[in-house]
C-alpha cells in the first residue's frame, strides 16, 4: 500500500487525526523554537562559537532534564494525557515568549538556558505522551504504519517550521526573539488542538489514574524498577536491544550534527547567515529522508520483521556515511543528510513499534520515557566526544571513521542478539 493510501486509511481514525493535529502543531513550533536557538548561539555575526561552545549549550538544554525523563514517565501512567498536552503545550508558550523577552535583555547566558531549558522539560511531557497515546486511537493491525506516519509527520512538522524560521527572518524580521514568538503562537495553537480530544480518550485506565503529585513523586523508584523488570522480561528482550541499538544510533547523529554545525559555520562558507542557510537546507534535506523512511518502513518492515529492518539501515549509514563524509564539500554533505534521515528515522521507527508491541499499556509512559533519557544522554555525550576531536572548522577524518564503525557494530551485533518474538509479517 502506498504511503498515501495508508495515510488515507488511518485519516479515516478520527481521534487519530485529532492526536495527529497536536502532533503537528506542537512539533512544528519545537522546530521554530530550535532553529531560534541555533541561530542565536551558533550563527550570531559577534559570537565566534566553538564546538566545545556547541557541546557546552546541550548539556545545559539536555542533560539537566533526562533527569526529568522518569519523573514525566511515571507521571504519564497517572496523569491523563490529554490533560498533558493542553497544560504542556499553554506552559511551553508562557516560557517561550520569556525566552524571546531575554534575548532582547542585557542578562546573563545563564538565565537564557534556563529559560531554553524549562521548554526543552516540558517538552519530554508531550512527547512521551504522544507515543504512548497513539495505540489508543489506531487498532493493532495499523500500529506498524501509524508509528511509520505518526512520528514521522512530526519530525516532517519541525522540518517546515525550521523552513519557517527562514522565512520569518527574510521577511517580517531578522530578529531571534520575533522567531521565538511564534514558536509560542504554535504551541497555544497545540493547546488548543488538544481540547478537540475527550480527556479519558488517551489513558491510561482509570484505575491507574493518580492525580496526586506526591504519591507519585514518592513512588518514582518503584514504579521505574517495575518498568526495568517489565522491560527485561523474555518475551521483550528484543525490545531492550532495540533500545540500546537506538540509542548509539543516536549518538553517531549526534555527533555528525556538531560536524555539520561547525562546518556550515565556518568551513562551507565564511558569512554567518549563508552558514546558517546552509544549515537549514541540509535538516530540510534530512527531513525528505524522513518521509522516504515513513514510505519504506511499513513495507521493509513487513517483509524483513522490525529487527532485521534496524540491522539494515545501521549497515547503510556504516557503509554510506564515511562514503559521503570524508570529501567534506558541500554536494556530499546534503546526500548524507538524506541518507542518515533515512536510516536514522527508519530504525526509530522499528524499534518504536518493537516497544509499543511488547509493552504493556500500564508501563508505556514510563519505558518511554527511559527512552528518551537515553537519547539525551547517548546525544550529549556525543557533542563531548565530537568537541574534543574536532577541530576549529569541523573537518575531522577520524570522527568520520569513529562513527562508520559504531554503525558497523550496531548493525552486526543486534543481528546476532535480537531475537524477534514474532515472523516478518506479511506485506503491510
């Protein structure tokens, strides 16, 4: 089936359509408020940013909220999620437009990324929640093609309100902070979307329903336990490798994301706002290489089984990845954008069914939520490795290498060690 006819198909969900209007929204304003910040960190004219600059702001945005990560999972199983969306969303909107305030503000960095970071926390609240809603509103027989479209319609949304920012900065106004305030509009806008959505629709059941914050907080060591054994259980091991093989996936994207960063700023071109150009062509290039995942997935998926499907885009990047990187020009760089959107978006994909498949629905804010703590962390530590090896204008042969070989091992060893708890299906 065509990726448009399977879109046709779930459209016809019309609580999945609802789910997927805050998906849209939500996500298109994270990627306005992103590119905000990009642009004001890494391509102000007076600033002369570093890598070590670049690692030094995601640990600032990244790291302090993984710590949140399992206080939003274990809240995400209590808590309805609806109700996370519209007051995530109202939040984020609130803090956004104090973001925009203090960048037009003689204050310290510091008191910025706070601000950048606040967003960023809440923002591990929606999409956690987004995951974990999506098989309530599709059947079982469509969640492969939803966690194909869902997710990937998202990343498809940040991508176009990236592009947005471009278009903003051309003609309203060259301003960050004008940015900014329109990522806030696009996040009320979210809020709203998700009052279109009955508040019991989403889960969790009722019963596991416990709005008190403090009994929640104090259970938070329990009930993350709990998860871990859930997780490492037989019948979900191949969930576990799916999650340790995303995760150093993430961490090569990571680090190459730093590279592409310092050589748009400096190597590719010598005026900040080309870089930055530059920069917004090669994530709008990775996202068509998101939509090419979405088309592929149900199909390869379907055929080679979830797990095999992980094992063949980590050997692609590991073989077109160092093919593509080395040359550091231009022309290869936007083909590798498109190839690691491609295999990135498609493993995530897998290993996205692979969970919701094996986890029950009592335990999918929680184990999401672990997810997403281990891409912070796996990313961070990425932009730590890459500002320690590359050099001023990016160019850094072994980092190239380094990564192609973390691909290759990924590749090989979840291929011996996975063990699928079901057959490739048959043609989705």
């Amino acid at each position: 089936m065509s990726v448009v006819g399977d879109l046709r198909v779930l459209l016809r969900f019309r609580n999945f359509r609802r789910l997927l209007a805050v998906r849209l929204l939500s996500q298109s304003a994270d990627g306005v408020y992103q590119i905000a910040l990009a642009a004001y960190v890494v391509f102000s004219p007076e600033k002369q940013t570093s890598a070590t600059a670049i690692a030094s702001a995601m640990a600032v945005l990244l790291l302090p909220y993984s710590l949140v990560g399992p206080f939003a999972g274990v809240l995400l199983d209590r808590w309805r999620r609806r109700q996370v969306f519209l007051y995530g969303n109202l939040l984020r909107a609130v803090m956004a437009s104090a973001t925009a305030v203090l960048m037009v503000s003689a204050v310290p960095d510091w008191l910025f990324y706070v601000s950048a970071l606040c967003v960023t926390a809440v923002n591990r609240f929606v999409l956690s929640g987004l995951s974990a809603a999506l098989p309530r509103v599709v059947d079982a027989e469509r969640l492969v093609i939803a966690n194909s479209l869902f997710p990937t319609a998202g990343t498809l949304a940040a991508t176009a309100g990236g592009g947005l920012t471009f278009v903003v900065r051309l003609v309203v106004a060259d301003s960050d902070a004008a940015v900014v305030l329109l990522g806030a509009v696009l996040y009320l806008c979210g809020a709203l979307a998700s009052l279109r959505i009955a508040p019991e629709l989403l889960g969790p059941e009722s019963q596991l329903v416990r709005p008190r914050l403090s009994t929640a907080l104090v259970g938070t060591t329990r009930d993350l336990k709990a998860g871990v054994r859930h997780l490492a259980a037989p019948s979900r091991r191949e969930a576990a490798w799916a999650l340790g093989a995303m995760s150093l996936m993430r961490f090569c994207y990571g680090a190459l994301l730093v590279m592409v960063l310092m050589l748009c700023r400096y190597a590719l071109t010598s005026d900040p706002d080309d870089g930055l150009a530059l920069l917004g062509l090669a994530l709008g290039i990775s996202g068509a290489g998101f939509f090419a995942a979405a088309v592929m997935t149900p199909w390869a998926a379907g055929r080679l089984g979830p797990g095999n499907w992980i094992v063949v885009c980590a050997a692609t990047a590991a073989v077109l990845e160092p093919t593509l990187g080395l040359p550091f020009a231009t022309a290869p760089m936007l083909v590798a954008a498109f190839v690691l959107g491609l295999t990135t978006q498609g493993a995530k994909i897998a290993t996205d069914t692979i969970v919701q498949s094996s986890v029950d629905d009592g335990f999918r804010g929680r184990i999401f939520s672990v997810y997403d703590v281990l891409f912070n962390v796996a990313f961070v530590s990425a932009a730590g490795v890459a500002a320690l090896m590359l050099p001023p204008d990016g160019r850094s042969a072994p980092l190239v290498i380094i990564v192609a070989v973390i691909y290759g091992a990924v590749g090989a060893t979840f291929h011996v060690k996975h063990r699928p708890s079901t057959q490739p299906s048959s043609p989705l």
